[in-house]
C-alpha cells in the first residue's frame, strides 16, 4: 500500500487495482463516463451512497468486495482500458496548444475564481459563475493549455436546500470532510505543506492550500480552517458568499492577496493572470506590490500587470457588483498603500466609483483599471457592459470602450448524456470530441435514424422521471408523509409526456413566476387530453434573498393546486448531479429572464447539447444562438415596457408559442410514432449549438484574443468592430 492509501484511510486496495487511488484524486473521472463506470461496478449502492465520489468509495467499500473484484478478468479489462485512456491523456505531447504554439514557453495562465464547480462531489460552488469555472480548467486540460487555478476549498461550501411543508426554503449547511474528497495538501518545493498569511486590518490570518487536480491542470484551493487562527477569521472561507461586508472583503482579500501568494511560495510565475468576476481582483494588486518589492515604481508595476492580465466581468445586474466602503478598506488596507508606493487617495482611486451618495470602491472597477484586457460573456451583455462602465473612458463613444464580448460555452464532455455521446461516437467522425467546436463535424447529425434519437430521448426523459420520483419520496420521507402519499409518487409524473424543464437561481429577474401569470390558462396547457404537459422545477434562492425564497414559495403550492398538481414538481436542491438529469431528460428547456439581466446562461446550451429545445427570452447567449429554425423565443425585445407591463407580454407570448408550437409539434406523430417535425428541429438546435456553444470555442477565444497577447506582451487589442 503506498503512503496516498493511508493517508487517505482507504480500504487495503490489492495490489492488481494499486492504481485506482491514484485515478480517485484526478478529476479526469468526472467527465469520463468509463472511469466512473469503473467505479459504480464496484459497488453500485456504494456509489450512490457516497454521491458518485471514489475518494469516499476507496474509503468506504468492504475489503471482501475490492478483493473480489479484482479477481473478475472483466473488471480487470475496464481497469487496464481506462487507465489506458488516463496515461495517455495525462503523457499526450501533441496537444492542441502545443500544435498551436509550439515555441509557448512561459507560465501558465493563473485562473482565480470565488467558485470552482466541477463536480457534484465537491460542493465548492453556488451556480453559473462556478459552473463556468469549472468547465473552463476541464477545457484548460484538454487542449493543454499551461493552467493553473487559485481559490478556496470551502469547507461548507454553498448550502443544502430543504423545502418545509409550506415551501419554505431551508438553508442547510454541512461540514465537508476534506479527508473523503478529492483534495490533497499541497506542497511546496521543499515538501512542506503551503501555508500563506495575509494581513487584515491589525491580524494576520493563516490559509493551508490543497490542490486538486483536474487532468493536466491543477487547482491551489485555500482554507482559513486552521491553527492559529482565531475562532472568527477560521470562518473566513467556511462559506461562499456568507456572512456581511467585512467578511465580504475579509474572504476577496484572502482570494485575491492570499491567492497571489501561494502561487509565489510554489515557485509558479504566471505568464497570465486571469480575473473571473470582481471578486479575486485584489490579486492584481499584490502582484503589483510584488514588482514594487522588488524595485519598481507603482507605475512601472502597473504597466507590467495590465500588459499581463486579463479580467471578466459576468453580471449586468448593478447590485451583483461588490462595492465597500471606503472607510472599510481604508481600515482593512492600512499600511498596504504605502508598499505599494502609493497614497491613500491615490490607492482608493483605484477602485473609485461615484455615487450620488459619495464615492465607493468598486471591485469591477479595481479589476478594469488594473487589468489590461477585459471582456463580457455574451456578446448583448458586451453591449450592456460597455454602457455599463462607459464612465471609465469618456472619452471615448460607447461601441469603443475597450471590453470585448467573448460568449460563454460548456463543456461538452462533462454535459453529454453518456447515451447521446454512443448516438455521436456511431454516427459523428471518429475524432468529432476532439474538433467539436467545428461545426463541419456536427453536419452529421442528420445521418443519425429518427428511430435511434428518439429512442435515446424517450430513456433520458424516462430516466429523469425516475429520478423525480426517487427524489419526491426522500423529500416527503423527511416531511413525514404516510405510507399512500409515498406509494402514489409511483404515479407522479408521466414516462411520455412533454417534459419541461426550469432549473436555476431563484432571484426575481429570472422570473420563475411567469408561467404563473393565468393560472386558468395554464391549466389548460397542462391537461389536453392526449396531450399532457408537466414542468419540474428546480433552483436555490440565495439565503438572503426573501423575494427569491418567495417565489419558490409559490411554486411549491402551485405544484399541489388541484389542476396542477402532477403536472407541476419542485425538487430541492438542485446541483451538478440534478442539473445532469434535468438538462438531459427534459423535452424543453425554459428560460425567462428579464431582458437584458442574463449576462450569458448556460444549462439551455448543455439542453441543445443533448437534444433539448430552448424556449428562452431574448437574452444572453440565446439572443445571438437562436437562429428561428433551432428552438423558439418568446416574445419581443421591449426595454420601453415597465416590469409589470413586460411581466404580462412575455407571459401571454409564452402561453401562445406552449399552446400553438410547442405542445403541437411534440405531439404530431407519424405511423411509427415519431415527431418528426421535433426531430428535426432538435437536429438543427445540436448542429447550431453544439459546436459554437462549447467551452472548446470559448477558450480558443480567450488564448486568441486574451492570453497570448498578454503571454506575449503585444500591444493591447483594438476594440472589436
Ligand atoms: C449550468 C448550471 C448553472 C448555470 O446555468 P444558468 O443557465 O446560468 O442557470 C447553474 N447551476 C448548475 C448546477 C448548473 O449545472
């Protein structure tokens, strides 16, 4: 047994099967559908139990069943197959960074992010933000670009969401064990663990720095968890976006300073510093005090940061930008201005935004004026952004403030049903994983039979209703239902009905009410005989959001309505692992944001991915995919509507676009009981969407636009026309 096993307090594994540790802490196996086969044969109620993490399966699973296993040639064959795949992956010299820039050789790009979503294993993330993320190291990986990511293990990550009789939302928080995930410490040169300490105010705090490897790219994580912490500040990073303003910052100067310092006490100099939203952008600034350190004038220093970074900004919504006030920093940065060779005046600046109530500090702006190179995540919320933050240049007219739009993507592999990836391996070119952000590759998905799509949609839709079901019987399990309210779950919900799916963060502005607006009407929609409809729900509310909490208040009683009830469901808790589910069983996916509030969005381009439809408001990334042949947009674009009056359009524009397009083709058979009309619109949604909407063209665009001209020090690039 080598020193990773018992440490790691797993279960003797034989020796035939040595490597399986090994392949638990690379997160390669959470978009490897083989490698997490192999571990679901090892014990398949295990597998469930632990929550699809082969950390806890290695540490749990009876000593009898690995040696059993190891004695079965067919599970020997997979574990030699996808250790196969692994070392290869892993040892790959003809990468697609190296065939693209084959003389690259500086550092990596340094990614900092508040959240890192990657897996339903480890909750380190709240939605979007981290989702994205985490799909951006995966992409990192696989086109092996040099990659490392900095930010915190939480050990509470976000919340658990339980839903009280009366649909109250109920934050519940547990403690993560950092032994049963797949994180290790991480060590420096010398192979002392890492520790780094920044100064807050008049303390200093400690963060220990674990690493998790993502295929070929590693994350630096940080946890405040330890001694000699004061009870208080080990609390710092226990949440994500926990506790108030001081925490607030306390947390994005740990991000941000703490996270510059670990990459310094690794010995990792980054070719490319890269921002994701305001949170991690007081790194900017400890790189900066680190070139004054080292002799520099600020401004000398703060050329050579903006000629290296890069800073994106993901939100349109005013308050979703983090702003302190002056006094706190000034309180919190005391003495960290002058290191800097700066005055206080001078450093506040830094971040300054005028308000009519005085001046602010303005992460997003901290991040625009000292990184070099920014961009939005969709090319209308470019629009939005370059209006947004026009007051930085005024010089300059709107359409030339210098933010481009670079438009979010997924990855595909982490996202693909493993039943709609055969469909693509028989009939899509051999490589077509390997160039799925070309759309030529994607051409052939008119050569796959209706018969064959069909069949996997009707299993992936039959799937996510098992798993409602499944999911309905824990819920009124834990509210004490009686022996009949459980047994009638069996009857919730239909195998072959048109399936809506609605899944996201319940803030106002994605207005999850809208369905709601004629509760006759809808009604209607739901029960036609013959053409039954249902819609799952699912999505948290930030903890201090009451509106958000009452909205999935309402859904929640809607969904036991007589006229509604069984064609309307909310599961709680919604994560990576439910998201899977819903984004690959659904037959619709909807999207209602409040025009242009959706910076980008994402679950509708994991739908397209696995045959889903978007019915979405012309917002985010759907304003430029939709293409009028590959899904429906409700309604117009009006921003001279009020909310209200806005609110009444889209909701009317939904029901009719439900009542006369969507509930008609789906259920418009022909002789062999195919919806040929759907498929073939479902045709055109994978071959528009798939490729263009891929993590892969997405960070193509970032190495393209963003980080080799930073690497490489051009000169900064001209506003895109
Ligand atoms: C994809 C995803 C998101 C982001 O999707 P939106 O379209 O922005 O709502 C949020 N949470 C989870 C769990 C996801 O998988």
């Amino acid at each position: 047994m080598d020193i990773l096993q018992i440490a790691s307090g797993f279960t003797p594994i034989p020796s035939r099967l040595a490597r399986l540790a090994e392949l638990a802490y690379n997160l390669w196996w959470s978009w490897h559908p083989t490698a997490q086969e192999l571990f679901r044969a090892m014990d398949e109620p295990l597998w469930e139990e632990v929550y699809h993490n082969p950390v806890r399966l290695l540490r749990e699973i009876r000593q009898v069943t690995l040696e059993r296993v190891a004695r079965q040639p067919e599970f020997l064959r997979r574990y030699h197959g996808v250790l196969a795949d692994f070392d290869a992956y892993m040892t790959a010299q003809d990468t697609w960074f190296s065939r693209h820039y084959p003389t690259f050789g500086g550092g990596p790009v340094a990614y900092f992010s508040a959240e890192f979503g990657l897996h339903e294993a480890l909750p380190i993330y709240s939605g979007g933000l981290g989702i994205l993320s985490g799909d951006h190291c995966k992409q990192a990986s696989d086109l092996g670009l040099p990659f490392v990511g900095v930010g915190f293990l939480y050990p509470q990550g976000y919340f658990r969401q339980q839903i009280d009789a009366d649909g109250t939302q109920q934050a519940i928080y547990e403690k993560l064990n950092f032994a049963e995930v797949p994180a290790l410490p991480a060590f420096d040169r010398n192979g002392c663990e890492v520790v780094v300490e920044v100064q807050l105010a008049d303390r200093t705090i400690y963060a220990k720095v674990w690493h998790i490897q993502v295929g070929r790219v590693a994350l630096y994580l940080m946890d405040t968890d330890i001694h000699p912490n004061a009870p208080p500040d080990r609390h710092l990073s226990a949440r994500l976006y926990g506790g108030d303003r001081e925490m607030r910052l306390s947390q994005e100067m740990m991000l941000g300073i703490g996270g510059a310092r670990v990459l310094q006490t690794l010995g990792i100099r980054p070719a490319v510093w890269h921002v994701n939203e305001g949170h991690p952008a007081f790194a900017l600034l400890e790189y900066a005090r680190s070139l004054v350190q080292a002799g520099r004038r600020f401004e000398e220093a703060l050329e050579e940061v903006r000629a290296t970074s890069v800073f994106t900004t993901h939100t349109p919504v005013p308050a979703g930008h983090d702003v302190f006030p002056f006094e706190m920093i000034e309180h919190f940065f005391n003495g960290y201005w002058k290191e800097l060779g700066l005055s206080r005046d001078a450093f506040l600046n830094l971040g300054r935004q005028d308000q009519p109530w005085g001046p602010i500090f303005s992460m997003t702006v901290l991040g625009l004026r000292m990184a070099g190179r920014y961009n939005a995540v969709s090319r209308l919320h470019g629009e939005v952004t370059r209006r947004m933050w026009h007051f930085l240049w005024p010089d300059q007219p709107i359409e030339q403030v210098p933010i481009q739009a670079i438009t979010n993507g997924v990855h595909t592999a982490s996202w693909l049903a493993p039943e709609m990836k055969a469909l693509y391996d028989e009939y899509l070119p051999a490589d077509w994983l390997e160039r799925v952000d070309d759309p030529a590759v994607w051409e052939a998905v008119d050569s796959i039979p209706d018969t064959a799509l069909w069949a996997v949609r009707q299993q992936l839709r039959r799937a996510l209703i098992e798993f409602v079901r499944q999911r309905m019987r824990t819920h009124l399990r834990r509210l004490g239902a009686e022996a009949w309210q459980l047994e009638s779950v069996a009857s919730l919900c239909d195998r072959d009905a048109l399936t809506i799916g609605f899944a996201r963060r319940f803030a106002t502005y994605k207005r999850a009410y809208l369905l709601f607006q004629d509760i006759e009407r809808l009604k209607r929609i739901l029960n036609q005989p013959g053409r039954p409809v249902q819609i799952i729900f699912a999505g948290k509310a930030h903890p201090a959001d009451e509106p958000g909490k009452e909205i999935i208040r309402q859904v929640y009683r809607h969904a036991k309505e007589p006229g509604l009830a069984g064609h309307i469901v909310f599961l709680e808790d919604y994560d990576i692992n439910m998201a899977r589910y819903l984004i690959q069983g659904a037959d619709v996916w909807l999207n209602t944001p409040r025009r242009p509030n959706e910076a980008s969005g994402t679950s509708g381009q994991k739908a397209a991915l696995n045959g889903v439809l978007n019915v979405s408001i012309s917002d985010g990334w759907w304003a430029e995919g939709y293409n009028g042949r590959n899904g429906w947009t409700i309604g117009q674009p009006n921003d001279q509507l009020d909310p209200a009056a806005q609110d009444a359009e889209d909701s009317r524009a939904l029901y009719s676009i439900l009542e006369e397009q969507v509930i008609p083709m789906f259920y418009e058979r022909d002789d062999q009981g195919l919806p040929r009309g759907w498929l073939k619109m479902m045709r055109e949604s994978i071959r528009s969407v798939a490729p263009t909407f891929s993590t892969a063209r997405m960070l193509k665009e970032y190495i393209d636009k963003m980080y080799m001209p930073a690497a490489m020090r051009t000169s900064k690039p001209t506003v895109e026309g």
